[in-house]
C-alpha cells in the first residue's frame, strides 16, 4: 500500500493570530478523521507546523485543501513524498506556545519572503561561490546522518541553543552566511536571530532540505535526511530509508544491529547506546531492565504497541495477543478505533 505523505506549515501575522485553540484542535481533529487522515499537527497562536499522511491521495488532496480554506492560507508550501509503510499510526494535535521550538517567541517572520534563496539559487551560490558560511541549524543527530557538502554542523541538542552558539563563533557581520533545516520553519525564526545578531548578508534555504531533495536528488546534499515520524529518514529520492530505524533505547536515528542477549531479537541501535553497558547487548527498554533484574535469565521479546495494532487489523479476532502487559497495573490494549492505548488496571 502507498501512503501519501505532506509538510507544511503556515506562520500568522501579528494582527490575525489564531484564537480559541482548542476550538481550532477539535476541528482538525474531526476533519483528519473524517477524511482518514494520520499525523502530527503543532498548534499555536502564531500558526501551525505539521506532516501528516493518508492511504488515499485524494483524502490528503482534500485536507490539504480544507487546510488552506480553514486557515485562509492560499500561500502554503506543501513538499510532498510516499512510503509503503504508515509513517503515523494516528492523528493527534499539540497546542504549544511556539509551532517550531526556538525559544524566541516574540519574533515573528515578515510578511512575504525573508531572505530566501530557491532550491535553484541555493545550487548556484553551492557550485559558483567559495566566499560563504554555510550553517546547518538542525540538531546533531539530524547532521550526523546527512547534511550539505562543506556545512558547519553547531553541535547542539536543541534549536533554542542556536543563538548561543552563533555569538561564540566569531564570525564577520559582513560575511555571507547560508542557513538550512529540514522543511524551512526552523530558519524562518533562525534567520530573525541571525539579524538580530547583525548578520544581514544572510539567506535560508526556501522549503528546507525536503524541498531541495525534490528538485536536486544525488548533487549538493550528502546522505539522508531525518524525519519527525517513523519513516526516521528519507533518501536522496525522499523515500523512505532502508537504513535507519529509531534507536529503542533513546530514540535517535540507529544503524548498528544487535542479537539482543534476553531474547535473541536482531535490532539496530545507536552509536551511543552502542557503548552503554546493558544497552548494548538488548533490543529494547523492557529487556534491558529484565537482564539488569536477572542477568543470564532468557525471556520473550514485549511487543510494541504498532505491532500490535498491526496485528489487530491483520488477524483481526485471530490475533493470537489481545494487550501487552507494560507493568503490573498498565496494559495496552487495541479501542475500538483500533488504535494501541495504554489503560491502568483497577
């Protein structure tokens, strides 16, 4: 099955900041599952930031649509990609006070466009100019599985450390400066911090690596790029990778596989975890904390909750497993959406 896939998101100018939120959640909620429609949607007064995915193109066609509508937002840049596996397994809407953390939240981008550069522009300036600094804004793991030839990678666990390390670095205000992230919102805040700084001769990248995979697979950009859903990455052709999964232990992009010593399941873990005692030597948080309990004691693997859900819509009454037991009073269990929840036991 193709899943259709879009990122999008859509900044409100200070005179039309979106209002009543949790109205607002309600109605996205009801229209996702009205056109069955998965995903991850952050919501804001400054506006929304979100990928979402359906089974059915016309479904995602129609929210996509409804979105611009809803929002009147006719401006909306969606970057588009497919996968053969559900990169969501539900549909859910976080209110939070900022749609893309930064910890500047007064700054807001101007109307129109700030200093950007098309996937055509950025190649040229890539390929023509020397005299540049080229920073990747995106935290350390996302630079350590794929970035562009020649970027500085800040080193940081979190966006909101970004301005901190730009003061340390000491560069001229008269340089020009290139900046990129996944899909364009983290710029379109991290550029205002940069100017604030008093760099003005700099310039982000115009929908974000995605955007410039679309159009310029296999040229400037090296390796993959990591996405917030369970695709974890996509290649040079934005599908999804063969490569990484999510680390079970900490859940960062991980490569390395592993014969688990508790139940002898082959899974891949991250480079970290990889030289952590106990963690290095099981596939998942439940059977490293039975081998630290019972050392030498073999037991079967604790099925994850999408493998579950999986199995439900599979089987369906057939299913072999009806709950995973997580603890004594904690059981998951499949409602009658079908979806995996977590419930506590009298």
């Amino acid at each position: 099955m193709t899943y259709h896939i879009s990122a999008f998101y859509h900044f409100r100018r200070s005179e039309t900041r979106l209002q009543n939120l949790e109205a607002i959640k309600t109605d996205l909620e009801k229209k996702a599952e009205e056109l069955n429609v998965k995903g991850l949607l952050v919501l804001g007064h400054e506006g929304i930031n979100t990928t979402c995915s359906s089974s059915s193109k016309e479904s995602l066609d129609a929210f996509k649509k409804w979105i611009i509508d809803y929002f009147q937002a006719a401006n909306i840049a969606f970057k588009d990609s497919k996968a053969d596996k559900p990169p969501f397994r539900r549909y859910k809407v976080k209110i939070r006070e900022e749609i893309v953390t930064t910890g500047i939240p007064e700054m807001m981008p101007p109307e129109g466009k700030n200093q950007h550069l098309t996937p055509t522009e950025w190649n040229k300036v890539l390929k023509e100019e020397s005299d540049y600094v080229m920073i990747d804004t995106r935290n350390w793991y996302e630079y350590n599985i794929g970035t562009f030839k020649g970027a500085i990678n800040p080193n940081i666990e979190k966006f909101t450390d970004f301005p901190e390390f730009i003061e340390n670095q000491g560069i001229s205000k008269e340089k020009k400066m290139l900046v990129f992230c996944t899909g364009g919102i983290r710029c379109e805040k991290g550029i205002l911090e940069l100017q604030k700084q008093g760099y003005h001769n700099v310039f982000q990248l115009e929908g974000g690596i995605l955007n410039y995979l679309a159009e310029y697979p296999n040229d400037q950009y090296n390796g993959e790029c990591f996405v917030f859903d369970h695709r974890v990455s996509v290649d040079q052709n934005l599908a999804p990778s063969e490569r990484y999964t999510l680390c079970p232990h900490c859940g960062q992009p991980a490569d390395t596989t592993i014969e688990c010593k508790r139940c002898d399941y082959h899974e891949k873990i991250c480079v970290t975890c990889l030289n952590e005692p106990v963690k290095q030597d099981t596939c998942s948080k439940n059977c490293a904390n039975q081998w630290v309990l019972h050392p030498g004691r073999k037991g079967a693997r604790q099925l994850l909750p999408f493998e579950l859900e999986n199995m439900a819509a599979t089987l369906g009454e057939k299913s072999p497993v009806k709950e995973i037991r997580v603890t004594r009073k904690k059981v998951t269990r499949i409602n009658e959406k079908g979806e995996a929840e977590t419930v506590i036991l009298p």
